[in-house]
C-alpha cells in the first residue's frame, strides 16, 4: 500500500479508501460539540425514540443535572410544546429505556430557535382527507361493533390505512 509524502512532523496517512467508523466521530464531533453523550446518543436516534412525526418537529437541546435523572430540553416548533408536554411521561420511558438507564426525570421545551446553518423544524403537514370510499369501507368493518369513541376511531384509522394502499 502506497502512502504520501508528508513534511517532517505531519502524520503519516494511507492513500485509498477509509473505514467508515473513523470518520463518523471526526464529522459527528463538531456536530455535538457542548451537548453531553447521553443527547449527543439521543440527537443521533432520535427518531427511533421518538418516532418520525415527532423528530421531525423536535430535536434534544440539553440534559441537565442527569446523575439522579435529569432534565432534557427539547426544542419543539410552534405549538407542538403543549402537546409534548401532554406525551411527556410517554416520551421520559422511551428516552431512559433507549439510554438503558433513569436519566431522563423531567422535560423541558423551548420554541424553535433556528440556527445559521441547522435545519428548519417545520410543523406537520395536515393530512387530506381520505376518499369517501375508504371512509365508508372503513365504517362497514367496524360496524359490528358497540357504537363509541373505540368504533369511531377505529373507523378513522381504518379509513387512513385503506386510503393509502
């Protein structure tokens, strides 16, 4: 294997393709510079912890005071901070159980403040609603059903599913 020239003093390098795995923490750490391992683990994943829908609208800021289970900031767009605030014992489990541990107790959101150079957190986007089709097939399947909020939303559900095949 061939290698370059180098000055007196300069590391010697191959030439030819690298491994991945070394460049990914020379690329990742200037991305995760100032935040702790656990949000720079949480950054990376976050949409495995918290789904798509939701990581597109969220990304962890910060964890503060983690020993005894601390707080993550979380930077949320517009409303979607009442909402998570409502999901947030739901969103706690699922951050400590990606972490493998307690260090995550509270959560705190703060409005989106777009950084030069990072990407925009948009709102989601409003789905159209399905064809009467599929709401009416929807509604047949679950008509054996006591009537209620299970029947309907099911019946809601059914008519998305059916109105994305």
């Amino acid at each position: 294997m061939e290698e370059e020239a180098s000055k007196p003093g300069d590391e010697r390098r191959a030439v030819g393709p690298l491994p991945i795995g070394g460049l990914v923490s020379a690329v990742t750490r200037p991305l995760m510079r100032g935040r702790g391992a656990a949000v720079a683990r949480l950054a990376l994943d976050w949409p495995e912890v918290v789904g798509p829908a939701l990581a597109a609208v969220t990304a962890p800021e910060r964890l503060a005071g983690a020993a005894g289970g601390g707080t993550l900031t979380i930077r949320a767009s517009g409303p979607m901070a009442l909402e998570l605030a409502h999901l947030a014992p739901e969103l706690i489990a699922r951050i400590n159980a990606h972490l493998g541990r307690q260090a995550v107790a509270r959560l705190r959101f703060t409005a989106e403040r777009r950084k030069e150079g990072a990407p925009a957190i948009a709102a989601p986007a409003r789905l159209p609603p399905p064809p009467r089709e599929a709401v009416a097939r929807a509604e047949r399947a679950v008509a054996d059903l006591p009537e209620g909020d299970l029947r309907a939303a099911l019946a809601r559900l059914g008519a998305r599913v059916l109105a994305r095949r």
